[in-house]
C-alpha cells in the first residue's frame, strides 16, 4: 500500500476518538475536511478553527477492547505508516498550508512504549528533523511507561489518554487485557504530576474521552469522574464520544441497551458537553447536576435549565445587582452576556436587556428567571 492508500484506512479508524477537539461544537459534529478525510478542522480555544492532520499510525493492535472495530479479532484491512512516512507527509501538507497541526494515535504494536517510541519519532522528526514548532497532539498509550510519557510530553503540544469508563467495574465489562488502574489510572495521575513540576510540561495540555454507553455506566459515574479529573488532576478538557451500536463485541452493554437508539446516545453524549461546560465554565458544582432516579441526565431538557425549574427561590436574579455566579445561574445567559452585563453596569444602570442586544425567545426566557429592576 502506498502512504494515500494507508491514510485513507488509518484516519477513517482514528474518526471516534475526539479528544483533540475536532467535531465537539454543535455544528461540526465528527466534521471532517473536504480535501482529503484526514485533514480536520478543528475549534481553537481563542475562536475559529483551523486543520488537523489527524490518523492512527497504526490499526494492527493487540488488544482486545470490545467496543472497538479494530480488536485484535476483527478482520479489518491492517495497516501501519512508519514514522519518517507520517513526518514526511506532514510536512507536505505544511508546505501546500492545508494543516496547522498533527493528531495522533495509534493502535498497539507490540508493546505500549514500543508503540509511544514510534509516536514520539514522527514528533522528534517534526521538531528536530524539520524545525515544526506548531501544533503537535500525541496519544498516550494505556500502560505506557513513565519515561515514554515523559518523552511525549518533551515534544507535543498537547497529549490525550482517553478513560473510557468510570471505574474498573465498567472497564472490565470491556477489556480483557487493559488493567483499568494500572494502565489507565496510574499514567493519568502521572501525567498530571508531570504538570505540577511546572518548566515545558505544565504548558502542555492534557484531555481524555469517554466512551458514552459502551459499558452500562450512568451520567452519575462518569460526571463523578469528570469532577476529580478537573478538580484533582487538572486535565484541560473531557471529551465524550457516543458509542454507536454495532461497531463493537455482541456481548457489550451497549450493543443491548435500549439508548442504543442513535438519536438517543447522540443526546446523551450532547447533555454530557452541557454538563462539561456547566462545571468548566459556569460555577456549576456535581451537586447542582439533577440526575433522575437512574443516575442519568434527562434527554429532554438541559441540565442548567432544570436546576433552574427546581430553584424557584433563586430567581428573580437582578441584572443590577447580581454578581458574576448568580448571573450565569439564568437561562439563556452565558459567560459572554455575564461579561457584557457587568461592563455595560459599571457605566450605568441596565434599564432594560434589549439595550445589550438581547431580543426574542432568547429575551423573554431571561424574562422568566431576572429582573432589571
Ligand atoms: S487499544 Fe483498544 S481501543 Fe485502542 S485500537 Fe486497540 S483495541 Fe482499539
């Protein structure tokens, strides 16, 4: 097979793994570019978007994870790009400008720190070989070595060990042979010692996923985890990808279970973002999450939009008076109108929200929880 040919395999195998924000907004869903399907664009943190050369440096793995198509068991089209190959590539597309960056993971070749030795090569080659100081995201492969982890993180930009699961309990109902505290737990936690020391590795980002559904685990758990790897392990994002029914074992909670439905673990991988943001960016703590009797969020209304129907006695907020938290606590008001508000109120009073802009449904749901008063 020739470099294309493997290409076209390896980044159609690397579309579910979303942990370098490429199709997490609501209209660029699993978004991938139109040139070839290894070019993704993706959201950046200051706005805009730009592309990711985004693929899998291989699909021959030995595991035997049993929510992925690329199990050691499945007969797939195995391939493997070496890493002067994938260097080469790169920077092919650098030079025409159809990229800003590289993402990539891989399946397991041998052993994990012989599979994060190849990783790290086509990075050394880029940084070193080429000069490339740009956008650089690597996968960490469960059960990698301290070292290896080390050595990612003296090259990348940006590195990503996806959980999968919460709890060992879960996991264990999807994998055989990934050790779900050793392989996954212990290098996350090492990772985010890593950032502490401060020097390179504190300015490298770190995310993970989650794999919604595949497991029969419930909002409740992975929002639990999400929490602790905000709050203890400071990761900078989580990222969730639904699991689609049918790409992985017959034996899998998720091939049974009735949220199978597409629409239905679309919309609980999207009530999961809400949540994610809710935390991140609006003061929201675990317990203002309203979870039903399952442990799960409601599909059918948003979770900030609930907790206000269950608040009464929060609202009216008062435009004039409230501070930044009580604010973001208002359906159909987000940080950027927060920021507006309390600038437009240290010049004058707010007589009314329309002088921010604020018109339409957006306005009269505001209506019904502040007050400019
Ligand atoms: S390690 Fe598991 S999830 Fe990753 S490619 Fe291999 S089988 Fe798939």
């Amino acid at each position: 097979m020739d470099t294309i040919e493997k290409l076209k395999i390896l980044s159609e195998d690397s579309q579910y793994d979303l942990a370098c924000a490429c199709g997490t907004g609501k209209d660029d869903h699993r978004k991938r570019g139109t040139e070839g399907k290894w070019l993704y664009p993706v959201a950046l943190p200051q706005g805009g978007y730009s592309i990711l050369l985004k693929t899998l440096l291989s699909n021959a793995c030995k595991n035997d994870c049993k929510y992925c198509p690329l199990r050691s068991d499945t007969d797939v089209r195995r391939c493997t790009l070496q890493p002067e190959e994938t260097a080469n590539i790169f920077m092919e597309y650098l030079r025409k400008k159809k990229v800003f960056g590289l993402f990539l993971s891989s399946g397991v070749i041998g052993t994990p720190d012989n599979t994060m030795d190849r990783i790290n090569s086509v990075a050394r080659i880029l940084r070193y070989k080429n000069g490339f100081k740009g956008y650089i995201h690597l996968k960490i492969i469960p059960g990698a070595s301290d070292a290896a982890i080390e050595d990612s993180f003296s090259l990348a930009s940006a590195v990503s060990l996806n959980i999968e699961t919460p709890g060992k309990e879960r996991f264990g109902l999807l994998s055989g042979k990934k050790d779900y505290m050793n392989d996954i737990i212990r290098p996350m936690k090492f990772m985010a010692g890593l950032r502490k020391q401060g020097g390179r590795a504190e300015k490298v980002k770190c995310t993970t996923q989650f794999i919604v559904g595949a497991s029969d685990e419930t909002d409740s758990e992975i929002i639990g985890y999400m929490s602790g790897i905000y709050n203890k392990l400071k990761f900078n994002r989580v990222y969730f990808s639904a699991y689609q029914k049918g790409l992985g074992h017959p034996t899998i909670p998720g091939e049974k279970m009735p949220l199978s439905k597409p629409e239905n673990i679309f919309a609980r991988e999207h009530r999961l973002y809400q949540v994610d943001f809710l935390m991140r960016r609006y003061g929201f703590r675990t317990g203002d999450i309203i979870l039903n009797s399952n442990g799960n969020l409601s599909l059918d209304k948003d979770p900030k939009q609930l907790w206000a129907e269950s608040h009464p006695e929060f609202y009216p907020v008062r435009i004039n008076k409230a501070d930044r938290e009580a604010l973001l606590r208002v359906p159909g008001i987000g940080p950027e109108t927060v920021s507006r508000i309390l600038k437009a109120r240290r010049e004058q009073r707010i007589s009314c929200l329309e002088y921010l802009g604020i018109r339409g449904k957006r306005l009269e749901k505001i209506q019904g929880y502040a007050t400019c008063d």
